[in-house]
C-alpha cells in the first residue's frame, strides 16, 4: 500500500521529516503533495512550488529516502474535487496521511482511507513558528532539515519571510 | 549546470530514456517537465499526469538516474507567459533541451540558453508511433523502458488508447 | 436507483425524449446534464445554457416528467476530474446513461455504473440534423418536441443557426 | 413577466420558501439561481451545489411549485459582469427580487428591474443562524422546509458543519 | 456618440488605419479593442498583446489621432458574456463597428447598435496577407503603418512569423 | 528608457499625476499600467477597468501627456508569474517606478530594475482617503484632477462608493 502526505511545506521542517520516515516504515511507497504549488511570495507562502520541491528533493536525497514521489499541486479552490484533482496529477496512493479533518471529508467522501500521523512537538515544528523566527531574525535553521536550510540560504529566503512580514504588518 | 526537459511524455519512450542519459552525462542535474499535466482520455494525450509521473519515475529508478526531479505543469495557454510559468513550478535551470523551435522562441525570450539534443530514430521513438501501435495492436514494448511497459499493462493503458482510438476516428 | 443522462443538448430532440422515457420507466429518477453550458453561438453549440434549460423544461412539464433535475454543467476541459466536476453539481445519482465510450471510461474510473440506451433513428434523431436542417431551411420542427419548437421560434433560433453556419462556413 | 431570485441557499430555509410563494403569486414564473454552486465543505458554504439543488427541488415538490427553474451558477469573481454570466445560464427573467443593495448595482446597470423582497423573521430565518444551530446542536429543523432537513439528514450535513465550525475556530 | 472597433490586429495594417480614419470622422471618439490579447507565437496570432499596443499606438500618434483608447482584451472563451466582458474593460462607447455576423450576434444581444465599415482591398489589406508575405518573404511593408513597420523591425517579427509558419506547417 | 508605474488607480488622484510628472521628465516614456482590471463594485475597487481607463485618458489629455500607454491588467492571481504577465500585455519598459516592496521583489526577480518614486503627502493623496470621502460626503474633488472628477460625477461614482460602504459595513 502507498501512502500520500500532502502539505504546504511553507517550508518543509523536521516535523515534516519524520512524518515521511514514519511513512515509509508503514507503507511501501509515499506520495508527497505540494499543495497550493503557485501561492509565493506572501508571508504565509513565501516559497515558490519549484522551491520547495527542491528543498524537499534535497532532504529526500540526504535521508535516502527513494521510494517518494513528489508531485505539486496548483489549488483548484474547489473541495467537492479537490480529491479528485490531487488523483489525476498524482501517481496512485491507497492512504492518505492526515491530521486535518477538512482533508478527511474531502477524500474520504471519494472513498480513501485517511489516518492520523503521529505529531512530533506541534508547536516548534511548525511552518508558522519557521516563518516567524525567519521574521524576527531568531533561529529557525534547528528547525529545517539541513538540505532546507541550504537553498533557503541560496534564495535568500529569511530575507524575503522578512520582507513579506513587514510589508503584510504595513498594510493592515 | 542544470538542464530541463520538456514533453508531453505520452507515453515515455526509449528515445526520451536517451536523452535523459545525454543530459546526465553533460549536466550536473535535470528537471524532466511534465507538460500537459491535466490533459487525458485523448488520443494524443491518453495518460493523466499522474500515471505519467510514475511511468518516468520507475524508468529512473532503474536508470539509477537520482539527479533528476520530475515536475508536472498544467498548460497554462499563454506562450507569452510559459517560461516564467515553468519556472515558477520547477526547481531552478540554466539550459533548455530542446530540438523545438516554438520552445526555442518562448524560452530565449527570457533569458535562458537552449540546445538541440541529439535524436535517436526519431521515426520510431516517438509517441505518436508509440500510441499508433497501441491502437493497432502491434508491438509497443520494445520503443519504451520495461518500467513504463509494467504502468502501461497494470493501468490498462494500450487497450485504453486503442479505445481513444476509436472514438476519436468515429467522431471525424 | 437514479439515473443521469448527459448531453449538450443543440437542441434537446424527440431523440432524447425517448431517453428520458426509458430512464422514467427502469429508475426512480433522473438527473438530466445539460453539458458544455457556457458555450454557445457557434454553429456546433448555437444555444446558451440558459435557452436550453428552458426547452428541456418546457418539454419535461408538456411530458409530466416530473422526477427529473436539469442541472447545467460548464466544461471543466480535464477528462480526468469531470466525473468529479458533475458529481460536485448535480444531486446524487447510480447509474449513467450513455452509448458514448469516453463517458463510460471517465465514470466508471470513478466506480459509476454506465448503461447502454436504446437508440431511435439515430442518423434523423440527432443535434447535427436538427441543425443542418435549420441552416438550410428544411423542415427541423418534426425532430424536435413541440416544448423546444416553441423556444426555437421565440428567441429566433433556426435564423441564429442559419448565420452560424454561414459564418463558419465562409470562414474555411 | 418572469422573476429571479438569487442565493446561496446554504441552506434554503423557511424565509426563502415565503419569497418563493411570494413571487409565484405576484409573477408568472421563477428562475432560482443557487448562487456560488462550486463552493462548499467550509462553514459559510458547507452544501455542495448539487446537495442545494436536491434539498431546494424536494421543497418545490412539496409546494406543489412547478413554474420554478433551478439554475446553479458558478462565480465568476467579477461584479462588472455578473449580471450577463446569469443571465447567459438561466432562463430568461425579467424582474429580479432582493433585497441587497450588490444585486441591485449590477443588475440595474445591465437594464433589468429589481425589486424588494417581504421580510421574513430576518433574524431568525437565515442561512447563517440555520448553521449556527447546526454548529451548536442547537434545534434547526424547525427553520427549514421537510424537504431540506430529510436531505440534510441522508448526508450528514449537520455533522458536517459542526465539523467545518470547529475547523474555522481552530485556524483563527 | 462614441464608437468601439475590435481586431486582432495581427499586425494592425492600412485597412484598419482607414476604418479608424473614417470613424474619427463619423464619431466624437473610439475605442479600439485589442482582441485576443494573451494569444502570441502561432502563425495565426504571432505578437503579444504589448508589442500590438504599441504598433497601434505609434500609428495614432503618427496620424494625430487623439481620440482613441487602446484597450486590451483576453479573450473570455464565452460568446454569451463577450459583449459584457469588453464593456466592463473599456471606456463606454455607443456604436459597434463590424462587418462581422458574430460580432453583429453578440453586440446587439446586448443592446448595441452595430454598424459596417467602408471596406478597403479586403484582400489584400488583411492580417493573413500581411502573415503570409512575411512567412515568403515577400514585400509587407506597403500593406502596413510606417509605425507598424518600425515595431516588427525592432522585435523581429517578421523573422518570428516565418518560423511560425515553419512550425505550424511542419507539425500537419 | 522608458518606465512602468502600476496602481489600481480606485480612482487615479493628483498623487498618481504627480508621479506621472516626474516620470515624463525622467524618462522617455511611460506605461501605466491598471491592475486589477476586472475587479469593481466594492468599496476597495469600487470603479471598473474602463472607468479606470477613462478617468486616467481624460486627465492625460488635460496634462498634455503623450507618451504614455495605458494598459489594463487582470489579477493573474500567481506574483511567481505576474511580472511575465505584465510584460506580455505592455509595450516594452526598462524601470518599474514603485515604492512598494513586493513590486520591486517581483520585478527584479525578473531582472527589471526597480526605482522609489517622490511621495506627496502620502495621507491625503491617496485612493483610500478619496473613497473615505466619497463614503462620508466631504470634499474629494480637491484630491483628484478635473477629467477625474468628470467622469466620477457622470457615471455617479461618489454615490457608489457610498453605497458600497454601506453594503461593506453591513456584512461586517
């Protein structure tokens, strides 16, 4: 059985790093879903979908992680097909790997199984709390794997979670 | 260097599989764009993105072919805006590869560096002669990698083009 | 059990009169699809979604088919999700009535069941010869019941259909 | 002359059924837009568009109301043209109900006539004090037609928005 | 009385400057209309939005033609709102000039008044002549604004239909 | 060189004018660019695309400004693209005037170069305090230049606008 983990990853974390590792000890394969792939360049989506399917791509590399897809998902700002909309783009899961209650009604009304992951420090491991600390200054690589904190080092990218804060924090 | 392929990959093919190879050896990575991504159930693209996505996926594998990221775009029907669109869903590139002119103009035109790749029996390893034998029950397994003949066969694929086939000659 | 019947509808014929006939016998009730619902004034789709709500409506009351929903349905242009897409707009259904290959493969992928329907004089009973014989001014009134004949006549539509053809034709 | 009456419908309750009666009394006919129809699974549209429609046409059933045209129309997120998107999807009206100062802007502009509505209990009979009651297990049956809350039982609606309630509170 | 003129204008040539000469003579003012605006590289449609903007307005300025508006238009893929669509874009205008029937369909549908224009050498004054002599390499100059001319030098675009035209006949 | 200046321009103010001085002095031309073209009727874009266009034509007529385009750009609702998708609309510009931060992330992500332009009192000349007093009734044609308030009065946007508060405050 495979199994399908979909997020942001606004910008992957380590909390997003164990999930996988626990998914790949259950199931025989994993599917990695880079929701709302074309939001950037706003506080809460700084990253482009092509950047973080690098910054995924890399920690997959270093925790030699193989058996994973990843497949990035524009929003099609519909949950009565979203379901549907993730299984045409993506290749076929059995299982989907969530927390989230709306992602349990909307796929499990197409017929997936959903179960929960275990949730490791929900609080610190948070793309909230790396966005904020990228915001403030404070340290949030001890929150990213070392394959995320490389690129975002090369994008410039605490800068730019900097700038999209400020200019969010302005315009209210 | 990074290189970047474009195609509809309907189906991958052996000469698709050389090209890879190719851009491996000359470049230090390769994103292989998945174009078309939500375009199925034609005949001229028969395969969602997703069953695509795998086919190329177990092909890699078996390449050993790790310095590659798979990206899926949907068409976003604006020649005018397709590179940038591109390169807003794909980790980032230096060099196009591509034998196109039309990928030539769009691409250029922003920048970016585009070279010819070398073909292999152009007539015969292509997708079109790929689906045409699908369609007429002829040999198809020996133009694509084993691991796409395995998605093909699991999903039902030849007898599914041999259907859009159909439809599509009686509809003219 | 309840069925769905999906059609354009260019206009809605004693053809699919009789559908709607047989699916009032076999099933509890019908939801009838009018497709492609935002196309409109070209000659291959010369009536609004809104001209065909009102025929089907007409003639659905002039027949006391009153177990029947009409529900419009814009092209989503992804064979992949449109299962989904209809399935989103419309009350729930079981059973698909079609005798087109594409609509059995795209919801049966999704765990529809899709019936066959028996056929009545397909070459007259058919959009393209209502409209062929409105564009050449023959008689198109004896294909179409009385309901649709009336809404035809009052938004001038056999003269539409007449300049549609002429425009597309002048245009080759 | 024709009426029109707009709405979201999330979900039709009692209020909405007196301007019905209302408009069948005063007008020949009535054309009933579900407004937004591709939204839902959130607390403010938790009911699919074909869940609205279903739960509206078992209401005209019972009212015996059969000059009642149901049209789903998607938004098209432009004011400045909302007026024709209806109109090109519906039958035709000629007068438009409602008592929102928006629909009467973009309607007037496009030359149709709009009237008032009577006012019924509008605190009470509204779509958001219907879900909040849902929401809070509060008693809401008794603010919609029979024919409404035999739908939302068969699906699971109530649960279903105390669901998307708690998921609303949770993310502010 | 203010008058609208939609085209193409792939590449605005004499035969426009003249409908737009006796306009001005026949109206306080006009708007032009760029149709298709995000339509560019293909044979039939070869330059953006941008570059056509300025070929117009160049030509304006060489005719001391003050009193029109350039207005661009994506296309909106539904005739049933078209006419809806360019008027929330453009500044108001009363009269439709167009020797075209659907354009006559669409305008007057909505209330316009829809005229003819004085035709000039149709044959030969036509964007597909203008295309066709730049894909042969025949003279076009003479059928074009010196404006006009100086743009298509500037971004060569001569060059870039004659690989259109390449393209699109070698793709048959 | 020529410049680019974007604004949604709700409505275009003598700040706006300011700038366009100080540009046509600086550079050899100007494009103007109104974003969010399609949106209108709320009470933070309370004036259509062509309202827009209007306003600003009439006040570069009074300013004798003549090397300036003005192009209307629809939201494309991705910033990852949006500067391509400005550039295939406009004619060609070398520096985007702006002192906005995200306009000069994502015009320089594509290699423009981005300059501030000189406020003038930033607090009263701008769009949100013009709209404030066109909600309240004092005195906003001190703000704007005289094609601006013509065209105001003649399409009654100040009573619009005021309306829109209204329905704003309401649904709070």
């Amino acid at each position: 059985m495979r199994a399908m983990l979909l997020g942001r990853f606004q910008p992957f974390h380590l909390g997003h790093a164990r999930v996988v590792e626990h998914a790949l000890e259950a199931y025989e394969g994993l599917v990695l879903i880079i929701g709302s792939a074309t939001e950037s360049y706003t506080y809460a989506n700084p990253f482009t979908g092509g950047e973080r399917h690098l910054m995924i791509q890399r920690t997959l590399e270093d925790m030699e992680a193989r058996q994973v897809s990843i497949v990035s998902v524009p929003d099609i700002h519909r949950y009565g097909v979203y379901a549907s909309h993730v299984a045409d783009l993506a290749p076929p899961f059995d299982v989907v790997l969530s927390n989230k209650e709306l992602i349990r009604y909307i796929f499990e009304k197409e017929g997936y199984r959903v179960e929960s992951t275990p949730v490791f420090k929900r609080q610190t491991y948070a793309g909230t709390e790396v966005r904020r600390r990228m915001a403030t200054g404070e340290d949030w690589r001890s929150l990213v794997p070392d394959g995320v904190a490389e690129v975002v080092d090369r994008i410039g990218g605490a800068e730019r979670v900097k700038g999209l804060y400020a200019i969010e924090r302005s315009s209210t």
